[in-house]
C-alpha cells in the first residue's frame, strides 16, 4: 500500500491522505475497521486521480459521502475509501 499511498501524494495533501485511518470516525453509527488508505478527495478532479489509481492497481474501492446509515465490518477493510464533500 506504500506504493499507492505515495502516488496519491503526487497529487492531493497529506491531510487529505490517510493510512490505517478507523471508519468509525467517518460513519454516523460509529462504528467500522481500519481502511488500509483513507482519502478526502477536494474537488472531481481529484477524485477521478485515486480511482484511476485504484482502478490500475486492482484495488477496491467505496465511496462513503458522508457516512451516514453507513455500516463497515470492524475488521480491517482491504480496499481504498474516500468521503467526498464537494
């Protein structure tokens, strides 16, 4: 995840990149495992930059919006997330 995560930095700020970050401080239920890259993506363009990575590399993905009346497993989640607000 080291090689994704440093290519997603070529593009957005490390606040908007996180790794092991715990869903449940994304989810109205509070609740939810570690996703192995969690990103807040500012505008369109940037979004459509992770998901090419995503789609390249073979790695899930789940757009979550806001979070809400979200559930997420507790265990780690083998795939890429991102919480758009734009």
């Amino acid at each position: 995840m080291d090689k994704i995560y440093n290519k997603i930095l070529e593009k957005l700020n490390k606040e908007q990149v996180y790794l092991n970050e715990p869903m449940s401080k994304h989810t109205s239920f509070k609740i939810g495992g570690p996703a192995d890259i969690f990103v807040k993506p500012k505008n369109v363009d940037e979004l459509k930059f992770i998901i090419d990575i995503a789609k390249k590399n073979n790695i899930k993905t789940t757009i979550i919006g806001n979070g809400s009346n979200l559930l997420v497993k507790d265990r780690r989640n083998k795939r890429n997330s991102y919480k758009t607000r734009f």
